[in-house]
C-alpha cells in the first residue's frame, strides 16, 4: 500500500475520532445543564414550601396584586378621562381643563335647492372665519329608543279610550231616555264616530311604533360641538378653584354664544349642554351596547354610577350604624320613662279617686275638729259621729258582700269535688 493512501486513511479516522469526541462533550454539556436546572427547581419549591406557599400560590397572589393594582380608583378615573360636571361643564385634567358642549341640530342639504346650499356654505365659510380658538366636531350615533314614544302614546291612548267609553254610555243613556231629538242624537252619533276614529288611528301608530322599535337598525346622529378651557390660559396670578370654576364658565359660555350665533348664518340651531345632558353624552359614549338597554334615568336608578365611584370606608359605615342605633335605643328609653312616670301619676290618681271617700271624711273632720271652739263641743262630736256612721255602714255591707262571696265560692268548690 502506498503511503498517500495510508496517510490519508490516517486522517480520515482522525477527523472522525474530533466529531465524535465534540459530540460527546456538547451531550455531556446538556445533561449537566438539565441536572442543575432540576435541582434549582427543587430549591425553589422547598423554600416556597418552607414559606407556606407553592410556585402557583405566589403566581396567583402576584396575579391578584397586579388585579388590584390595576382596578384602583385613580386608575378608573384616568380611564374616564374626566374628573367632575359641574356648572354644564366637564371637569378634565385635575381641574387645568374646562369643556362646554354644543349640541347642533343637523340640516338635510341634499333637499335643498341650490341658493339654499350657496347660504349654508357661506354661513359655514364665515362659521370658520371667525373661529379664534380651536374647537373640536364630535359626532355620536346613537340607536333611537323609542320607549319614553311608547309610553306617552298609551297614555294619550288610553285618555281617548276612556272618553270613548264614556261617550259611548252617554249615547246609550240619551237613546234610551227618547227625551232628545234624532238632530241631537245625530250630532252626539257623529262626535262619537270621530272619537272612534281617533282611537283606531292611535292604535295603528302604537302597532307600527312598535314594530319600529324593534328594528335595531334605526340610528340617529347626534352633532355637537366642543369648546375647551385652559387654566393655562389664564395670568400668572393665583386664584382658588371657585373663583377658576367662574372664570371658566363665564369665557366658555361667552364662546359658545359665540359660535351659536354663527351657526345660525348656515340654518343650524344649537343649544348649551346642561349638566344632566352631558352625563348622558358621556354615559352614550362609555356604554354603547348597555346604552341601548337601558337608558341614563334606567341606569341611575339601578344604581350604575355608584360603579364609578368609591365605596365609604367601612369604619365609617359601622359607625354611622352604630349612632344609629345609639339614636333609637336613647328614643325607645326616654319612651318608656315617659311611659312609667304617666303611669305612676296615673296610679296616684287612680287611688286617689278611690280614697276620695275617706279622704273627704277625714278632711272634714280636721275642719270640724279645729273649728270646735266656734261650734261647740258637743255639736261637733255628733257631727264626727254623723261623719262616722256612713262609713260603718259602708264597712258592713261590705263585709257582707265578701262574706257571701266566700260562701258562693265554697259552694262552688264542693259541687266541683263532687
């Protein structure tokens, strides 16, 4: 064999023996790295277990205080992106920004002619002219709830039924009485037939209103236009809230009239949101699919704000129960001593006027007695005496009637025995 070839035989084993040997060390590498791992894991849970929680146990309780954190009270306001409606304005950025809202009714400027359009867009051209701040155009497509339609249509409904109804008797009555002339009978005939009408009529619009509502799809666009205030805007000079609330308000108001004014070169008529407006401005804006359901006054009873705001502490709640409590307990007191006290004076009463006999004999007596030298001796001791015998006359009947009321009683008692 020639030593090329033995050489390069040489190499080749070589080569291979450095793969195989790399092989080896990266296996041995993993397995050691896999082992660690293993036993820092088993670290891990016996010092959590030592700690009385398991790896799933601190996962969740740093869940929890991420939810918590999370669902904080500040955070739900920065989430609202306001602070406060007072004043028919909205209260944003701790009080550095005031907003007043217009609301603008919308014109239909495809059924205009064509000088009618020219007007509008000039009148809006001029709108844009003389702007001096910036505004912003906010648009709100709302679902038109037709249940506050509804209930006034069965109110009107149900007025017209009852006069109907009433009609109708009154009709009966005048045919039946034959008092009244076929003209009269007549002329009440056909304002009855009206009033009936009427009630059909109203009953079709019901139906189709109804129908109506149930079509989700009938949509209605709100327009308004919104007007800022910076605090910014104001000097150097220092001033409290109530007297920034009242600045705001006064320079807002003055712009809004403003730009009302303007508006109403293009045909478009618009009004200052007050403050109940823009709680549902903003309730529409927060909830669009609850807001379908239920409407703001609906939400406001069921108690959805209180979803935005913080509950009171719960030491103040016991203690506010507590002097509640206090209160009724010190009333039903002062109750019940009144109550003894009446009682007891009614008592005294009570036995006063069954002692008013001898109480009146024995007053008597004291005035006869300490009147004797006037009267003489011998006429007041027959008057004690005429004083006297009544009351062993009393004393005696009254021993009598205890004495047949032990015998009867006896007599009861042996016939029972027997």
């Amino acid at each position: 064999m020639d030593d090329n070839v033995i050489s390069q035989v040489l190499g080749v084993a070589l080569l291979v023996m450095l793969v195989l040997l790399v092989v080896f060390v990266i296996v041995y590498i993993l397995l050691k790295l896999k082992t660690s791992d293993r036993s820092s894991k088993k670290n891990n849970q016996t010092i959590n277990l030592n700690n009385g929680q398991t790896g799933n146990d601190k996962k969740a309780n740093i869940e929890k205080n991420t939810i918590s954190n999370l669902y904080s009270k500040q955070s739900i306001f920065d989430f609202m992106e306001f602070e406060n409606i007072e004043d028919n304005m909205i209260v944003q950025k701790n009080g550095k920004r005031y907003v007043m809202v217009i609301e603008c009714q919308g014109i239909n400027y495809d059924l205009m002619s064509e000088m009618e359009k020219i007007s509008v867009e000039e009148g809006f051209q001029q709108f844009l002219n003389t702007l001096r701040h910036p505004i912003q155009i906010y648009i709100q497509t709302r679902t038109v709830n037709l249940g506050k339609s509804l209930a006034s249509y069965r109110q009107k409904i149900r007025e017209i039924e009852n006069r109907y109804n009433k009609m109708t008797f009154e009709y009966r009555n005048m045919q039946a009485s034959e008092t009244y002339s076929q003209s009269d009978l007549d002329k009440y005939f056909y304002e009855l037939t009206k009033q009936k009408n009427l009630l059909e009529y109203g009953k079709d619009i019901l139906s189709n209103t109804e129908q109506m509502s149930l079509n989700k799809n009938v949509l209605n666009k709100k327009y308004y236009v919104v007007v800022s205030y910076y605090v910014e805007e104001n000097s150097e000079e220092k001033y409290d809230k109530d007297e920034i609330r009242n600045m705001a308000f006064s320079e807002l108001y003055t712009k809004s009239q403003a730009l009302i004014r303007t508006l109403s070169g293009c045909s478009i008529i618009g009004k200052i949101l007050n403050s109940k407006e823009l709680i549902e401005l903003l309730y529409m804006a927060y909830n669009r699919d609850d807001a379908e359901l239920y409407g703001i006054d609906t939400a406001i009873r069921a108690g959805y704000d209180s979803l935005y705001s913080t509950s009171q502490d719960i030491f103040e709640k016991k203690m506010k129960v507590l002097d509640n409590k206090i209160q009724q307990a010190a009333i039903e007191k002062a109750n019940n001593a009144i109550d003894k006290v009446k009682s007891a004076k009614q008592k005294k009463v009570e036995e006063k006027e069954q002692n008013m006999d001898d109480l009146i004999n024995t007053l008597a007596k004291i005035i006869i007695k300490e009147n004797r030298q006037y009267i003489g001796q011998d006429v007041a001791e027959q008057a004690i005496e005429e004083i006297d015998v009544p009351n062993q006359e009393k004393e005696e009947e009254e021993n009598v009637q205890e004495t047949k009321e032990t015998k009867t009683r006896r007599g009861r008692k042996k016939v029972t025995e027997q």
